[in-house]
C-alpha cells in the first residue's frame, strides 16, 4: 500500500468484533500499559446500545 505511486483507498478488518471500551483495553494490554491509568471513564456518561455489525468483501 505504501509502495504504489498512486493513491488508493483501503478498508482495513478483521472477523472479530469489539466495543469501543474493548478495544480501548485491548489496545492497552497490547502496549504493556494499564489502562486506567490513562483513560477517564464515567459511568454515568454510559450507554448501552446495539452493536453495528458491518460485513466486507475481500475483493476490491
């Protein structure tokens, strides 16, 4: 992708799914860092809400 001379665009995904705060401690575990030391969470700014489950192709 970085080699070509012209622009294109890609979308990038994997077959697992996650919510922001997943990923967020994902991440986290990934670095070697604790999350809780670096992210603010408020319980009450919470939300549950359905998860948008989106589908690609692997073609282009």
């Amino acid at each position: 992708m970085l080699q070509l001379h012209k622009p294109e665009d890609y979308v990038i995904a994997i077959v697992m799914t996650f919510n922001f705060f997943g990923f967020v401690v994902r991440t986290f575990n990934f670095l070697g860092w604790h999350w809780k030391y670096y992210v603010v969470y408020y319980q009450s700014f919470y939300r549950e809400t359905k998860m948008m489950v989106i589908l690609v192709g692997q073609e282009k």
